[in-house]
C-alpha cells in the first residue's frame, strides 16, 4: 500500500501524461482517486487535474477510471472549496452534460450527480454563471435526452 502522504498524488497524476505505457497514467490515476477519497487536495491545480482527466477519458482503457476519478474529484473541492468549481466549469459542466447520453445509466447517473453537486455547490452570486453554462452547452446539444435533463435541472434550481 502507498504512503499518500509522501508524494504529491496530483504531481504525480499530471507528471503521468508523459508515460510511455498506458499502465502507469492507469496507476497515477488510481492512486489519485484514492488520496482524493481521504485527504485534500491543492486547489491551485484543479484546472489541470480536471483538464487531465477529461482528456484520458478519450482513451478507452482509461474512459471509466477517468470519469470516476473526476467526479470524486468535484465532490472533494465541494467539501473543500465549493468556490473553486466555477473555475472548472468550463471544462467540467459540457462533459458532464455528453455524459447524461451515455449508453451506461451509471454513467448517466453520476455525470447527474456530479452536476447537482456543482449547482448545490455554487456560490449565490455565480448561480448566473453556472445557469449560462447549463442553456449555453446543455440546450443546444441536439440531443432530447440531454436537453430535457437540462430543463429538469434548471426547474430544480
């Protein structure tokens, strides 16, 4: 079992890019996910870790790994920052958003999850924003599974 805390489990998880074999970002990411689980996180790298995941969801091997290690990611800089998250919507909430198609209703579930944690999360004077955000990528996404999750959601706000 890894000491998590004599490394930096993020340095590592972005330093993994550069691997040459797909098991070691595979590794990075894990032992990510699991120190995410249990201690804080530096908030100053949440774009990057955000931007590194949703670019290894792209690889197959790593696409369900990634998403999980994301989302626990949100929920960690909800529990630690909630106003952090606005500076990773950009990347985050049209992600989440394709997810809601996803053929696998975990996934479904989950990109859901990770969105309401990220409204639930947001600070009053950003709920514009984030609402932006949701009609901006959500509603002309021309898919009628994703846009009537949307309006769902929007009516809950």
């Amino acid at each position: 079992m890894v000491n998590y805390h004599d490394y930096d489990a993020g340095a590592v998880m972005l330093d993994a890019v550069h691997a040459d074999d797909l098991s070691t970002v595979e590794t990075a990411i894990t032992n990510f996910k699991q120190y995410i689980k249990r201690n804080l996180v530096d908030l100053d790298y949440a774009l990057p870790y955000v931007t590194f995941l949703i670019s290894m969801y792209e690889t197959k091997d790593l696409a369900v790994l990634s998403f999980s290690t994301l989302c626990h990611l949100i929920k960690r800089i909800s529990i630690q920052d909630p106003s952090v998250l606005q500076h990773v919507y950009d990347p985050v909430v049209p992600f989440l958003l394709h997810r809601l198609a996803d053929h696998k209703d975990s996934i479904k579930m989950t990109a859901l999850k990770s969105l309401k944690t990220c409204i639930d999360s947001c600070v009053s004077r950003n709920i514009d924003s984030l609402i932006r955000f949701l009609i901006q990528d959500g509603l002309m996404i021309v898919d009628a599974q994703i846009q009537i999750t949307v309006i769902d959601i929007l009516d809950q706000s």
